[in-house]
C-alpha cells in the first residue's frame, strides 16, 4: 500500500471503499500476527507527535503503544505546553513540526485546525478526534464488527444518541463499507446535513441505507449492532443538565436493547457514563464488545500509521 505513504487521515471520507478495505485488512493481520508474537518493526527510526488540546485516555495511550511496537516513537505535546497554546500560528506549528517528526496526531475542537495544520504540514496529519470527526474510532468500531459479524456489507448499524463526531464518522464508514446504518438522535441534536448527504451518497453506490430518525425503536428494532455515546461530548459541559433531559428517551438500556437482533453487539467508544446514555446492566452484558472495540484502536491505528508513515 506504498501509494498511500504520505496521505492525511482527516476523515474515512477521504479513502475510497478499497483502501478502507486494505487498512482494515491490515490491522486484523497486525492484530493476529502480533498475539501469536510477531514484531512488525515497520517504523523503525520514525517519530509520531501527538498533540493533544482535550483529554484521552484510549487514543493517547493506544497511539503511543502503536508508535512503540512499530519500532518508532511517539511525543506527547500537551497543546497548552506548545506555544501554539500561547497563539503561534497554527501554519508555523506545522511547518516546524515537520522538520522534526515523520507525522503528528493531533486531538482539538475545530475541525479547520486540522485542516490548516495539513495543508501547512509536509508529513502525515492524523485526527485524533475533533468537535466534527473522529475517524480513528470508525476504523477500529468497523474492525470490530468485521471480526464479531464475519462481514460488514448488509450488517444493520444503529447508532442512538447524539449526532456527534463518533455518530458522524460511523455514518462515513459505515456509508462507504456497505453497512445499512440508522441514527437516532433527538430533533435539534441530528448528525449535520452535509455528512447525512455525504454518507447517502456513499451508500447510493451500492443501495445501502442511511436513515436519520427520532425514534429510537425504530432505529434499533432487528439491529445487529447497538452503539451509543456520551450525550454531552468534551466542551459542551455545561450543557450536560439540559442535554440529560433532552436525551432520557435515548438510553441504551436493556429495554431498548431487546428489540435488537438477539445476536445483536453492542457498542460505545468510551468513556461512557453508567446511567444516562447506557445502563450498566447493558454495559457489563453478555452483549457488550466495549473491550474489544476498545483494543481495537490499537490494531486499526498500528495499520493507518504503518501506511501513512
Ligand atoms: N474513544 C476515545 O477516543 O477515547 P479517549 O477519549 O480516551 O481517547
Ligand atoms: N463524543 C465524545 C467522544 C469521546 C471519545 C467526545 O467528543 O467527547
């Protein structure tokens, strides 16, 4: 896949079906070769910043581990410790940066920080997740999938909650990999209409749907996936009291999760919080595949990175 070194990871809409297809085939060959003890050094020498203006747990931590088993390795530069935190360019930022480092991940609000920090930057840009995207989780959630379901075209995806970055880049994927995906998000709080219609005309390709609704049984009746996520995302704190109501009707909660497909996964990015968009029992239940999904960002990354890099 040497055609693809050098390119972004902004977002899964910029991949086409195939290469999709090749990173994903990639990581689960990562993940196997690696349980049974198989180093892949294939970034030896080469160094990965990682800039970070929100919290982390997964992406920080998988993105470094990554880096490590590659043979490379990672920086973590606190955005507030950089002197971009103090107002120096975004464009300079990348330029200096690409003097030094092989590609930089990084994690933000705005979605056009991003986009400035590739177009300015000579090396890799990975999005770590911003306020509009957050690929990387897509690309380990279709992972997962692939390995619990065994295929993903046709595979029912209904996502409820807010139509946020996680919603919107699963709507990407999904709409690219042929998975039939429906969101339901309460009036006022849908994914945006530009990647509803990006996603639609993903799917018009090979006849899959996408359906955004309000009603979250119809959303999750014969669902062979179940995903959620947090109804208030890092920077909308103070709308989380206002944001708890509005989202009652919207918990995954083993009521819900009945009308699924009885072989039904359920996922959820994490952090998630036990008693507002999932209820513990569903979280710790015979269905959930939080774990895995979350081991997964570590193969779906190791695979972007070792392309990219
Ligand atoms: N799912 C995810 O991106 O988790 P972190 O915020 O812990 O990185
Ligand atoms: N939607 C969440 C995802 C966290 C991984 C947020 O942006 O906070």
């Amino acid at each position: 896949m040497k055609y693809l070194q050098g390119r972004d990871f902004l977002t899964v809409n910029d991949f086409s079906r195939d290469e999709l297809w090749e990173l994903l085939s990639l990581a689960v060959k990562l993940k196997q070769e690696s349980k049974a003890g198989k180093a892949h050094h294939l970034l030896r020498g080469k160094t990965l910043g990682m800039i970070f203006q929100k919290a982390s747990t997964r992406t920080r931590i998988s993105f470094e581990v990554a880096m490590w088993q590659l043979g490379g390795y990672a920086l973590f530069l606190s955005a507030q410790d950089l002197q971009m935190g103090r107002g120096e360019p975004v464009r300079d930022t990348a330029r200096v940066l690409s003097r030094y480092l092989d590609g930089i991940m990084i994690r933000t609000f705005d979605h056009g920080e991003v986009e400035e920090l590739a177009k300015h930057a000579d090396i890799p840009v990975i999005n770590g997740l911003t306020d509009l995207l957050h690929p990387c989780q897509a690309m380990a959630d279709m992972q997962t999938i692939l390995e619990k379901k065994g295929k993903l075209q046709g595979v029912k995806l209904a996502y409820v909650g807010d139509g946020n970055n996680v919603a919107h880049s699963l709507l990407l994927a999904a709409s690219k990999l042929g998975l039939d995906i429906t969101v339901a998000a309460p009036r006022g709080y849908e994914p945006r209409e530009e990647v509803v219609t990006a996603a639609r005309y993903n799917a018009s390709r090979d006849g899959s749907a996408v359906i955004v609704t309000s009603d979250p049984l119809r959303a999750v009746t014969g669902a062979d996936v179940v995903y959620t996520d947090v109804w208030a995302s890092m920077g909308q704190e103070a709308e989380q009291a206002i944001r708890a109501r509005v989202f009652k009707p919207y918990q995954l909660n083993a009521a819900l999760l009945a009308k699924a497909s009885p072989e039904a996964i359920v996922m959820h990015c994490l952090p998630a919080h036990r008693g507002e968009e999932i209820t513990d029992d569903v979280i710790e239940g015979p269905q959930s595949v939080v774990f895995d999904q979350a081991e997964n960002r570590l193969h779906a990354q190791k695979a972007i990175l070792a392309t990219l890099l």
